[in-house]
C-alpha cells in the first residue's frame, strides 16, 4: 500500500494504548494457528488447505452452526445451482469500483455497467432474468443511474485505497483474512465503505452491522493500518433492488409501489470496544481449532460425531438450511463424506483468492 502499515493491531488494543510499535511476532505471516495433522483415521475425507484459513464469512456461519460449517468448508459441499444473490452482489462490486476509482457520475455508470454485464452473463444468461427479476442487469443498470443522482454531488471524500484484502492477527499465530471493499477519509477521519446489496430495507437490516463479524474486522484493519484517533468506522453502503414502480394514467404510483432504494449505515467502534471484540473472536477462533481437534479423534464407525455439533436454532433461521434433510437423519456424517449429495459439488472458499484485489497486506 502507498502507506506504510502501522502493525498496532491486537496488542496495542488490549492493553488500550493504540500506539505501541509494531510487533515483529504478530505478522501472521507464518498462519500457524491451525496445526492440522494428518487426519489417519479419516480416510473418506480429504484434508485441505483452506482449513487453515479463518475470515469473517467462515467465523460468522461457525457462529450460525458449527455443524453447517463442517458441511461447506470442511466437506467443501456447495449447492449446484448458482446463487443470483452472491453473483449480482459481486458483479455489482464490480460497478462500485469504477464508481470509487474514477469518479461517481454517468460516464462511470456505463463503465461500471459493462464490468458488471461481462461478470453477471459468465453466471446467468438472459433466460434467467425474467425469473433473477428485481437482481438483474436491466434493473442494474437503473440503480447505476440512480446511483449517480443520489451520490453524485454527496461523495466528495477521498478514495485512499480500493479493494484491499490480506490477513490481520488477532493474536500471535492467530489471522483473520479479510478484503475491504473502499478505504476513504473525509473530515469525520477515515473509514471504509462496503457494498451489499439487498432486496428490503428494514430496521433489521441496519441494526445487524451494529455487531457484525465483518464489520469488526474492517474496524480492526482500519486501526491496524492508521492512528486510533484517525479512524471514523464502517460506513455500510447498502442498494435494494425494486421492479421499476408501476404508475396510474395521472402519473401517480400505486400505492406500496417501491423503487431501488439506497441507504448508508455507519457503524463505529471504539478502542474498548475493540479490546472486547479482540478476546471474543480469540474465543471463536479457539473453538473451530477445538473442533478440528475433536475432528481428529472422530471415527467413521461413531454413532455420533461430536465435533462440529448442530445448532438446531439455526436450521430455519434464514429460510430453511440447505443440509436439513442429510443433518436431521445423520447423526455421524463423516459417514457419509466420501462425495457430496445430489445436487451439490466440492468447492472450497478460499478467501485469499477472491478476484479484482489491488493491494494485499499482512497485519
Ligand atoms: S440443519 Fe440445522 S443443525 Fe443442521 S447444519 Fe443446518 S442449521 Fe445446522
């Protein structure tokens, strides 16, 4: 980066200074936190090496279900279909970042357009987009417009660094990978702004970030890389997709007709806030390499497998969970580990190889 890295980081948070040197032990370079040993007795899974790498995705659906996060990055099973939601939303990345690198106005917009057209067609082709209606690239092209109207005049902030992803420690041998989408400073100090892209915009919506993961992460790479008292937070910058409104003959929208809506959420953090956030994750962290262990000692002839356990809580707390048939049923699943259900493929997420990264750092 054009800056030069201030490892602050995780001790410098606890003890509550912010300005303590760098600590030569706390680079994560090495990324030994998960010691992983041939796994002798698990003959029908394969290990990987993605089961060394930690990030805000994989600690936040650990947090969900253990078990759930045994079937997609340790199995590595992933649903056939592709998902309009997670391939909108990277293609419409692909838009923001034009947007962020060369200005927010209509020149952009059809630059953008074009990056997000040749992403979005790899995944769907136009048959699909009657049904990926209102997350598809007629109504993308829209929002761009739309975009440009509301923002156009609003985002006068200095862009310092634009898709920036590498690993930050939360404690020696302990990193977390991470990528930020765009690192800004205006007179509030510095902060990072974060597309996601949704369908309704609720209460719920914005008071999620509030405690997420993923946001502290971003904090915590933000107060690695700048002085504590430079540092503004998150800025959320959300997108919510709509049909266009339908409009009477007198030029009026029917009633609860909606539009693309665009709605920022900052969230800020404080040094203690950090220091909490700090021992916390070290706690989640400690229990995936505590279930791995567990994994170790797991036999395929067990009746029931005690790592990774199930949180029945969870199963329907976003839409049904895609593994409720095989998870309710198998009370062992490494019995049933030797290839992926119909319906799905092995595909590890693997967040140090995420596409259009610009700047990789190590903290
Ligand atoms: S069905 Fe429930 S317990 Fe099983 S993996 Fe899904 S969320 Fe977890």
């Amino acid at each position: 980066m054009g800056r030069s890295a201030r490892k602050i980081c995780w001790q410098s948070l606890r003890n509550g200074s912010g300005n303590s040197p760098p600590q030569d032990n706390v680079e994560g370079r090495s990324h030994r936190a998960f010691h992983i040993i041939i796994m002798a007795n698990l003959i029908n899974i394969d290990e990987h090496d993605t089961w060394k790498v930690q990030d805000a995705t994989k600690l936040q659906a650990y947090m969900n279900c253990p078990r759930r996060y045994f079937f997609e990055y340790v199995l590595g099973w992933r649903s056939e279909i592709p998902n309009n939601h997670l391939e909108f939303g990277t293609a419409w990345h692909m838009a923001m970042e034009v947007f962020y690198e060369k200005g927010v106005s209509l020149e952009s917009a059809a630059e953008g357009y074009k990056k997000f057209e040749e992403y979005y067609r790899e995944q769907f082709d136009e048959t699909w987009d009657e049904g990926n209606a209102p997350k598809n690239p007629g109504n993308a092209l829209r929002a761009l417009a739309q975009y440009v109207q509301t923002y156009q005049d609003l985002d006068d902030f200095e862009v310092l660094h634009i898709e920036v992803a590498g690993s930050v420690a939360i404690a020696p041998n302990k990193p977390i990978y991470f990528k930020t989408d765009t690192i800004c400073r205006d007179d509030s100090g510095v902060f990072s702004l974060e597309h996601k892209t949704g369908s309704y915009f609720n209460t719920k919506w914005a008071a999620q970030w509030r405690q997420k993961m993923q946001v502290s992460v971003y904090s915590h790479v933000l107060f690695c890389l700048f002085e504590p008292d430079e540092v503004y937070g998150v800025k959320i910058n959300g997108v919510f997709f709509a049909n266009p409104p339908k409009y009477k003959a007198n030029g009026e929208p029917y009633a609860n007709s909606r539009d693309n809506e665009f709605h920022r959420v900052p969230v800020r953090k404080n040094i203690a806030a950090m220091q909490a956030w700090l021992v916390e994750v070290t706690r989640w962290y400690d229990m995936i390499q505590d279930d791995f262990n567990r994994l170790l000692s797991a036999k395929e002839e067990d009746e029931v497998l005690e790592a990774f356990p199930r949180n029945t809580e969870s199963c329907t707390q976003y839409g049904p969970c895609p593994f409720l048939d095989y998870c309710s049923i198998w009370n062992n699943p490494i019995q049933y580990a030797d290839s992926p259900p119909i319906g799905y493929r092995v595909e590890h997420w693997d967040p140090r190889k995420i596409p259009g990264v610009r700047e990789t750092v190590e903290l």
